[in-house]
C-alpha cells in the first residue's frame, strides 16, 4: 500500500481535464451523509493501487447495495461508464469536488481545552482541504501558546480576527451554557459554519450558517445498546 499518494494533485489533475460536477436539487440528507464514506474508502484504493472498481465490488467493500451506489452517484451526474465501472481516481476526485475538499476552507477552534487540543493535532483537516488558522480561549494562562503549531488567541481578539482573516468554519469545544453566544457573534462575524462538539444544540441562527451538532455520546449509547440486545439474546438462548 503507498502511503505516499498526493491527494491534492490527484484533485488538481481531474479537475483540470474535467467540468465540474453538478448535483441534481434537493439531494437527500441520507445522500450528503454517504459521501465522505466514499471519500475515505476511495482514499484507501488509491493508496492500494485500484484504478478501477465496479459498483458490485464497492458494494462488497462499504456494505451499501451496489444499487444504492449507483442512486447516490446518479444525484451528480453518474461518474460510471458502462462496461468499465468507475475510474477510481476520477470518482475520488468528483466526490472531493463535491464536498469540497479543494475549496480551501479556513477553520477555526473556539475552545483550547482537552477536545480542542486533540482537534487541533488531528490531521484529518488538512487530509479534507480544511486548515485550521487559529484557536481561541477566554484562559489567560491558554492564551499565546501555542497547540500543533497552532496560536492560540484571546476570545477578546475574536472579532478583529474575523475583520482581517476570511473565516468559513468555527470548531466549537467550549462549554455548553457558552454556546449560544458564541453563535451569535459567529453569524456578525460572518462565518459559514459551525461544527459543534459542545453538547447544546445549535439551530435556527441564521439560514447562513449552517451548523453540524456532534453529540459523542449518541455514537457511545448506539454501542451500547447493540451489546445490550446481544447480550439478552444470549441470555434468552441460555
């Protein structure tokens, strides 16, 4: 497996030989949620050297019905040939397109406690076109340092920030009873969107900002309750 692929020149390359995909109005939720599954499985055959894969054997791979892969492409235009299957490097670069991994998106995290520390380390922002610019904190003794080669600014600077830098995204890792005021100032500041770690839920702000709510615990209880009904079934076998 090579570890080594430029993902951003695979990107780059279609891009350049091809126009830009078009998605058919109101693609389904469930649709949108299904993409970066094929982003990442994509990802994976590139770096195995697949070039190129039917709908059949991407169905094997993700255990998604190789007619619902071929519903969730059709909203964008198809991608197949038939006969041939999908170019492995072609589709990956559609679906990046799609979510927009070569939009340059501009990130920022308000929160520099445990959570936002270990964000700020992650790789998967730049693995998803997202750089992170700058992280904030209301803590005197958080401010100026430095996290990931990440600064982190005082929430006071939050503002002027915004005036001087384009800001798309805000992580937000702070405390919950915080998270309606930060909204608000993100919606004067004019940024896009919120991803939303702080367990309040955010909606109804401003048809602008879009928001996704992540709740870790939800994914954590639906664990749970497939060891549960496992664990009563073996005990109903007993």
């Amino acid at each position: 497996m090579n570890n080594d692929i430029d993902f951003e020149k695979v990107i780059n390359e279609v891009a350049a030989d091809t126009s830009p995909a078009t998605p058919k109005p109101n693609v389904s939720k469930a649709v949108v949620k299904r993409l970066p599954r094929y982003f990442r499985y994509l990802r994976e055959l590139i770096r195995a050297g697949k070039m190129r894969i039917s709908s059949e054997e991407l169905s094997r791979l993700m255990n998604v019905t190789a007619s619902q892969i071929r519903q969730d492409f059709n909203c964008f235009g198809g991608f197949g040939q038939q006969g041939y299957g999908y170019n492995v490097k072609y589709l990956y670069a559609k679906i990046s397109e799609i979510l927009g991994v070569n939009s340059n998106f501009r990130a920022v995290i308000i929160g520099a406690g445990n959570l936002g520390r270990a964000l700020a380390r992650n790789p998967m922002f730049t693995k998803r076109g997202v750089s992170v610019v700058a992280m904030f904190d209301v803590d005197p003794a958080v401010v100026d340092s430095t996290v990931g080669g990440i600064k982190v600014y005082s929430m006071s600077e939050f503002d002027a920030f915004c005036q001087e830098n384009a800001v798309d995204i805000a992580v937000l890792t702070l405390p919950k009873e915080n998270a309606v005021d930060i909204a608000e100032r993100l919606v004067a500041n004019g940024v896009g969107g919120v991803w939303n770690f702080t367990g309040r839920e955010l909606e109804g702000f401003s048809h602008k900002l879009k928001i996704e709510n992540v709740h870790l615990g939800d994914s954590l209880m639906t664990l749970c309750y497939e060891l549960n009904m496992e664990r009563e079934k073996e005990n109903g076998d007993a």
